[in-house]
C-alpha cells in the first residue's frame, strides 16, 4: 500500500527540499501546486516556505505563482532565471524594520524587495512571498 503524500491548504507539501530553492522552484514551477518546506534559509529569520500560491486577472496574489505572473519577465530580462534570481534576492536584501508590520517583514536593497509572513491562517509560519517588487534601473535609449 502506497502511503498519502502530505497536503496542506497549499496543496502537496515537499519536504524534500530543504535548503534546496533552486531545485524547490523549479519544482513548483512544474508541478504548480503545492509547497517546499524551508527552502530558504535565512540566518536572521530561519527557514523559509515556498509556495505555489495564486494570482487572479488584477495580479494580485502571493507566492511563486503571484512573482512569475507579475514579475518574471522582468527577472528574465537580468540574464537570470527565475530560479536562480529568487534565492540571490532573498540572501541579499537587508531587513527593514521601518517597512515591516505585524507578522510581515520585509527585505530590500537597491534590486528589489521580498516581504516573508510568519503567519498564515493564523498559524505560525515562515513562507515566501507575500509580496516582492523588482527594481530595476531603466536607462535612456
């Protein structure tokens, strides 16, 4: 008898990608469901979740599917994918406390910026990305 795999509100839940993002996102990317528990690691914070998550027709969303729709030709245009761009931002934006609130913290530097929840359901969780901006300097032609 085959065991039930693991599910959660997000769907499947991957636990075999710990400290693994490259390898959680693309992952999701081709399964688009579910969640890669701590993926991500951050010594500040700890492990971060990824997740599949949602986008509707407004862009508005959360999780990797939310950053692809609404970012991810931006991401490409760097040269990067989007796996590997991802886990380069959450490692080098600096915690800012003037811009977090409640159970949201938020990351930044001069590329962009990514905002982890330690909440979801009410429940205590570490999970990527409730919101992330790209910044990128646009140059005159």
């Amino acid at each position: 008898m085959t065991a039930r795999p693991e599910t959660s509100i997000h769907g499947t839940v991957f636990r075999q990608f710990k400290n693994k993002p490259k390898e959680a996102i693309v992952h999701l990317m081709k399964v688009k469901e579910g969640e890669a528990i701590a993926a991500l690691y951050r010594s500040d914070i700890g492990y971060i979740d990824i997740t599949w998550g949602e986008n509707d027709k407004k862009n508005v969303g959360y999780g990797l599917k939310h950053i692809i729709e609404k970012h991810g030709s931006d991401i490409l245009k760097t040269g990067f994918n989007i796996e590997d761009f991802i886990p380069i931002i959450v490692q080098f934006c600096i915690f800012s406390e003037s811009r977090s609130t409640g159970t949201k913290k938020v990351f930044e530097n001069k590329m962009g910026r990514f905002v982890v929840d330690s909440k979801f359901n009410r429940k205590s969780k570490n999970w990527l990305l409730t919101a992330f901006s790209f910044r990128i300097k646009k140059t005159r032609e």
